[in-house]
C-alpha cells in the first residue's frame, strides 16, 4: 500500500505536469465558415502549427449550406457560368495569387475587348456621360478607341483624376504593409492595432466624401465617377467610411482578374488541402464555454467539443448564441441583389431610340428614387440575346423588370448580405471575443470587406490562435519561412 507521503507526492507530480499533458493530446479546433475567412484560416492554421509537436491540430469546419465559398459563388444561365457574388480580385490581392498558384487555379483576365467596352452614367433620365464606342472586333481599332475614351475622360475630370489615383496607390501602399515577412509584422490582438501599425486606422474615422474632398477631386468626379464606383462595389454613397471607399476606388482600375470557372474554387482548394473535417448543410447554434474548452451545438443535434473556436463569418444575421454572452459592436450589412436576366433590355427605358446606344456597363448616380445601382453584359448570346447583371438596393419585381426589358427568356435573383453599412467612424468588434480562445475573423470587416482582407484577416487568426494557444515560443519555432509566396517573388515585386 502507498503511504501518504507517496500518495501526496504523486498527486504533486500531476498536477505538475497537466498542463503538458493537456499539449499531448490532440486538441480540436472548429470554424464556423466555409467562404474565404474560414478556408483560409484552415489552410494558415496548417501552415502555421508548431511542427515538432507530436498531436497538430484536429480542424473541423461547419458551413450551414450545402456549397462551400461563403459570398464567393456562380450563377449558370443557359450553360454559360457567371460570377455572382465576390467577382473581382486585385493584381496586388497577394494572398488570392498565391492561392491561385498553389491550387493550379487558372487566372481569368479581361480580354481586350473587355477593356474596350463602353461606359456609361444614368441619372433615371439620361446619360449624363457616355464614353465612345465602335462595333468592332479589331484589336487595333478596340486600342485607338481605349485611347480616345481615355482622353475622353480626362478632357471631362481633368487632373482630378490624378489626384483620385495617388490617393488610392496609397492606401494600396500602406495595405501591403500586410505581407511583409513574419519577422517585421507583429501578431495583431485588436484591429485597431492592425489597422494602426499599417496607417490606416484614419482612413475609417472620416468618410471617403471628406477624404476626398480633402485631396482636392473636383465635386464633378465625385458626384460621379466617385460615386458611380462606390454604388456598384459597395452598393453605397460616398458617405462610406474612407478606408472602405478606397479599397472600392481601388477596385476599378486595371488588372483585375478573377478565377476561371469561379472564385469559390480557392475556398474549396484550400480547405481540401488543409486536412479538415467539413460539415456541410450543419449550423451552428449555440456555443458554450465550459472551462478550457467550447461545446459547440448545431441545428441537426449534434454537439462538438472543441478547444478553440473561430467564427469565420458575419455575426451580424445569425441565430447564434452565445454562453456566456459576447459584446459586439451593432453592426447592418448592406444587401444587395444581384439579378440576372438574359433578354434585352428596354431603350425607351434610358430614354434612348435604339438598344445598341445602351452603354455595355450602366452606372447610376445617388438617387433614392433609382431603382438600380447598375447594369452591365455578361455575355452576347446573338444581336437581341443577351446575359445581364443589374445590382440593386432592392429586390426587382417583374413589373419593373418588364419596363426595363422589351423581352426576358429568363431571370435568376440573389439576395446577398454582401458588406458591413460602412458609416464613419468605425467601430471594431474584437478578434478575441471572450478574452480565451474564441475569435472572430470577420471582425475586420468594418475597415474593408473584400476576398483578400478576409484572407489578410484569417492570417493573421491564425498566428494569434498558434501564438495565444501553443505558446509564442511554438509559433516562433515554426516553419513561418514558409510565408514567402514563392521565396522572395514577393519582395521583389513590391
């Protein structure tokens, strides 16, 4: 038998050692969306894991729809596949490249007659601006005509225009403070300290209106071109936050690319490479935290046990409780609907005599009493046969639709919660929700919301989970060489 001296000694010994033993074990760590936040979590969370210890990580991810991509998803009229949801990435989106290299993703690129297309400004009356455009399909002709509206432009902005441009290459700037090596970039706890070490914490304390007011652009290309872009990316006016606006403005300048066959396939790439436990058409209702570990419970009866948890979508229009509760920030998505029609559209509607005067891509200025933000071809299927997407405030009823087109063969609708309703200043929620190991990727969302701020967002979860969770030493140890985007390609092209 043990004496009481052996007994205490031995029960000294374990409670000596439980906190080690807990690191032996395999802990699990469950996240709740599978768009671009939750992918990416999972594919840095692998990356980023301590590589000596014997147990990684077990990654469960739950995603109450049966598709992966979160806001990133397609849309198929007539056997042809469109972008619906998040469509356009940023030549300088360095995560999105990456991503798209590392899964042999192929890169899809506006074609030259893309970049020829013509642009137009709708008041609910008439065009107060129409670029040039020529039916043809000759290169060289498509260039001289990109030249002319170019100038075309210019002519109407002035050097405003230049103004607009530096005050958006530095935003852009400042952002790639976001991929600099591991070593120079701390692990970010708030997103005001992230948003402060970069710069660009005052960019959402003032509105894009005062920002740009500020530069210098004239109220012509504010009330306009400003405007007109800010509608379509954001589905807002100018009174957006600045840092929002910027990233908007940023969105519509040249390189843009987006994934052949669809974006969603970067979400769906990465989580198949991180080794994880999907949960598809499985919601998550309510997470309790119990003392060093989340029992997670979902909407089909099934209970997880997980020890850390991350919330890698928009809290903001989920049924999901918390125990005990969490503080945020009220926040209102904006929705916008996106419907797509093939037909033809209505000329009498833009007050004009002949459809082929239509503008390939409509954009509207802000007016409540408009009933669209834009409306631009998808795809010509032949001369009075053609793929559109309208972006509206609203959803469209048949009966407007029926003004705005002479015929519809057919028509799909979209209600997306697409953005935070970005107003100035911003207020963040927390990465960390509840001071232990339960986050929130999304919380980023009210300084920008795009693919690659999700991405950026997601990065930065991770080295905060591995650092709080394994310790800063496990994260310092780790293979982080390995955050290079092909070696120092990166570097090199900053």
């Amino acid at each position: 038998m043990f004496s009481k001296t052996k007994i205490l000694s031995l029960l000294t010994l374990l409670l000596l050692f439980t906190p080690q033993l807990s690191l032996q074990t395999q802990p699990t760590i469950c996240i709740i969306g599978a768009g671009m936040a939750g992918s990416s979590l999972a594919h840095f969370l692998r990356r980023y894991s301590p590589p000596t210890t014997p147990h990684p990580p077990h990654i469960h991810i739950f995603e109450r729809n049966g598709v992966v991509g979160g806001r990133m998803g397609t849309v198929t009229i007539s056997n042809h596949t469109f972008e619906a949801g998040a469509s356009i990435l940023h030549p300088k989106n360095y995560h999105a490249v990456n991503f798209t290299k590392l899964l042999n993703l192929k890169i899809k690129q506006p074609s030259s007659s893309d970049e020829s297309n013509s642009f137009g400004i709708w008041d609910g009356e008439q065009f107060v601006f129409k670029t040039l455009s020529v039916d043809s399909k000759v290169p060289f002709v498509q260039k001289i005509v990109s030249f002319a509206n170019s100038v075309y432009i210019f002519m109407r902005y002035g050097w405003s225009l230049l103004k607009m441009q530096s005050f958006v290459d530095s935003a852009v700037g400042r952002f790639l403070k976001y991929y600099e090596s591991l070593e120079r970039r701390p692990v970010f706890e708030s997103v005001d300290e992230m948003l402060k070490w970069a710069g660009l914490y005052n960019l959402t304390t003032r509105s894009l209106r005062e920002e740009v007011g500020d530069v210098g652009l004239t109220r012509l290309l504010t009330q306009e071109l400003v405007t007109v872009i800010t509608r379509i990316n954001y589905g807002q006016s100018i009174d957006i936050s600045g840092l929002a606006g910027a990233v908007s403005l940023a969105g519509s300048g040249g390189g843009l690319w987006a994934v052949e066959g669809g974006n969603w396939q970067m979400a769906a790439g990465l989580i198949n490479r991180s080794d994880v436990a999907l949960h598809l058409h499985e919601e998550i209702e309510s997470i309790s935290y119990l003392g060093g570990y989340y029992e997670l419970n979902s909407t089909k009866g099934n209970s997880y046990t997980c020890e850390v948890t991350a919330v890698a979508t928009p809290l903001d229009e989920l049924n999901l409780r918390f125990s005990p509760p969490i503080l945020i920030p009220e926040r209102k998505l904006q929705h916008t609907h996106a419907t797509f029609v093939r037909g033809i559209l209505n000329p009498v509607y833009f007050g004009l005599d002949d459809v082929s005067k239509i503008p390939d891509l409509v954009g509207t200025i802000e007016d409540p009493d408009l009933p669209l933000t834009s409306i631009s071809i998808l795809k010509r299927h032949g001369e009075k046969d053609i793929s559109y997407k309208i972006f509206s405030r609203k959803p469209m009823a048949d009966s407007l639709l029926d003004d705005i087109f002479s015929a519809r063969r057919e028509t799909i609708r979209i209600d997306w919660g697409a953005y935070p309703h970005y107003t100035a200043p911003e207020v963040f929620a927390p990465f960390i929700l509840d001071g232990q190991h339960l986050y929130y990727v999304n919380a980023f969302e009210n300084a920008a919301s795009t693919m690659e701020t999700s991405a950026v967002a997601a990065e930065n979860i991770a080295r905060l989970i591995v650092s709080r969770f394994f310790g800063s030493e496990s994260l310092c140890s780790s293979n982080l060489k390995s955050f290079s985007f092909d070696g120092e390609e990166l570097h090199v092209d900053l």
